[in-house]
C-alpha cells in the first residue's frame, strides 16, 4: 500500500504528522511506501527530530501550504504546490493509492473531487464520520462535504455508509437511519421524505427509517444519513458537549481532598471512557465516493490520532471500500 501523507496540514504541522507516521511505518507494515509531502528541508528536520529513519518514508517537496483562512476552491487552483495538491496529485498519477491530511477540510475535499473525479455512478461524494456508539461505532454521513444536498445524493451516501460499515467495521448487516426531526414516517422536510422513500427501495440496505441526533449515540445504528450542513453542526455539537462534560467532570473530581481520593479510584475508568469518546481512538473520517482512498483527519490531531488515520486509509485499500461502492450503486438500477 502506497499513502501520501499531507505533512504539512494540521494545527500541529509537521511535527505531529511526523511523529503519527513513525508510528504507522512501525505498525503497519503493509504501508509499502509513505510519502510525505510539504517543504523538504522542514520535513527532514522533523523526520531527525522523530527519529523517523524507516526507508518506506520517502519525502515530497511542496512549496505551499494551505492557510484555514483559504478559500477552499481557490487555493486549489491558485495554490497548485501546496502540500493537499501535490498529496492528491500522487493518487491522481498512480503513485499512491490513498491521501491523508489533517489540514484545510475544504481544500482536501476540493482537491479530491476536482483532482480524483468521484467513482462510477456517484454523484457527490460523502464525508462519514465515525461515532462512538453504546453499541459500537456509528458513522455519520455527510459530515461536511455538501452543504446543499439533493435526495440523490443522500440515497448513495446511505449506500456508501453501509457498504463502509459493512467492509472495515465488519458489521454484517449494517442498521441505516435517516436523521430527521420525529422517527414517524412523513416526518422532517420535502427533500428528507423524498429521501426516505428513496432508501426503502433501496435493495441490499437495512433501512430502520427516520432517526433523532439522540439515537446516533444510545441506539443499535450503524449508519446516520443526512446533508452536510446538518452532519457538520451535529458533529461539532457533539464534541462540544464531550469536552464540556469532561472538564466538568475533572472539575468536580478534584474539588476536595476526599473527591481526589475518590478520583484516583476511578482513574482506570475514566480514562478508559475518555478513550472511547476521543477522536484519537478513531482517527480520520473517509471522504467516500472519489477514486482513491481519501482520509481527513482532525485539524487539532496528536501523533497517535494521525497513525489511526493512516489505519483508517490502509483498511480502506484492504476491504476494497471503493469498488464494493461501485458495485453496490451499479446494483440499483
């Protein structure tokens, strides 16, 4: 497997994107070849730094980095040598399979659906974001990709979901939901019931209906359907409250001597919760229906949430998530 590796994207580039790659070459040795791309001399410094002497690291020079204050389809076309273009340009040739960045979201789904085209058949491509779920792992799509959406496009976002869900976290028959204001039938806008009588036609998916946000964390889903624009707020919601929660929590945990002590009893719990609600333990979420692997990960990621993305690109190319999408879509109609 053959992965380009965005190292200069991310609040904490290169440094932690380096030190996440080391742990991936050392993890996962079906990575073949990892191409890091950004300025050369800064990433020689930071490969030194790290201790990063693995030969399947090989270094891409990039002149340009995308800024978070981008426009999103401008820097693609203005900013041709920047780190996500070249990255991309490499799947786009044939060098590498998959690209992974923790850098500017919008530009690398620009850069994907502009450089890669989306598969055969799909529309508009999806960004599905993992939630930790009581009963496993949830995946919300779109989470940001469309801010509009059309019934279409939700339809194949449901079906790229399921067959995601069903190949890499190896749910055998995957539970789909569409989000909506009520789980009545006849229930959310005319695009969402266009949706839903869409997906109950859909052959080969296990569709429950309309969900709540509250269901995508309590209920047995495996997959939550909606446009971006709602995926994108519910997300940023949700890790919102997760961080308020744990501050409060570590607050009123270390409010007295005995509620100190009471913590330390707790610790392994606690930390074993934390874990489950961190996006570190996830890291990426696949932008799924463009040709090659495609992984954004969190601006803000540690060394260890960027080697999870980089698991996330290899069992991507492991369970063949693209051509199951393919398949599957082609199989509608």
């Amino acid at each position: 497997m053959k992965i380009a590796l965005d190292a200069m994207g991310g609040d904490f580039a290169p440094g932690n994107m380096i030190a996440g790659a080391r742990m991936a070459l050392a993890d996962f040795p079906r990575i073949t070849k990892l191409y890091l791309v950004g300025d050369t001399a800064t990433l020689k410094t930071e490969m030194e730094k790290a201790g990063l002497r693995d030969s399947r690291a090989e270094i891409v020079h990039a002149s340009e980095i995308v800024a978070m204050t981008d426009s999103a389809v401008k820097s693609i076309r203005q900013k041709k040598d920047s780190s996500i273009a070249v990255a991309t340009d490499l799947v786009k040739r044939g060098d590498a399979q998959a690209v992974v960045s923790a850098g500017h979201t919008g530009a690398a789904v620009a850069a994907a659906t502009l450089r890669l085209r989306t598969l055969e058949g799909v529309e508009r491509a999806g960004i599905l974001s993992p939630f930790p779920n009581l009963h496993g792992t949830c995946g919300l799509i779109d989470a940001g990709a469309n801010v509009d959406s059309r019934a279409i496009h939700l339809v194949q976002h449901a079906i790229m979901g399921h067959v995601f869900s069903k190949a890499v976290y190896q749910m055998p028959d995957p539970v789909v939901g569409l989000m909506s204001n009520g789980e009545e039938e006849g229930k959310g806008n005319a695009v969402s019931q266009e949706v839903f009588e869409r997906l109950k036609q859909v052959r080969g998916l296990n569709f429950k209906g309309n969900v709540e946000g509250r269901d995508i964390l309590n209920m047995p889903l495996h997959v939550a359907v909606c446009d971006g624009f709602t995926g994108n707020i519910l997300l940023k919601g949700c890790e919102g409250t997760a961080k308020a929660l744990l501050t409060v929590l570590k607050q009123q945990l270390t409010a007295s001597l005995s509620r100190k002590i009471l913590a330390g009893m707790l610790k392994p719990a606690l930390k074993a919760a934390a874990a489950k609600l961190s996006y570190e333990s996830y890291g990426g979420s696949p932008l799924l229906g463009v040709n090659g692997a495609v992984v954004i990960a969190h601006g803000s990621s540690s060394p260890l949430a960027m080697r999870n993305a980089l698991r996330v690109a290899t069992e991507m190319l492991q369970h063949s998530v693209n051509p199951l999408i393919e398949q599957m879509i082609a199989g509608q109609s």
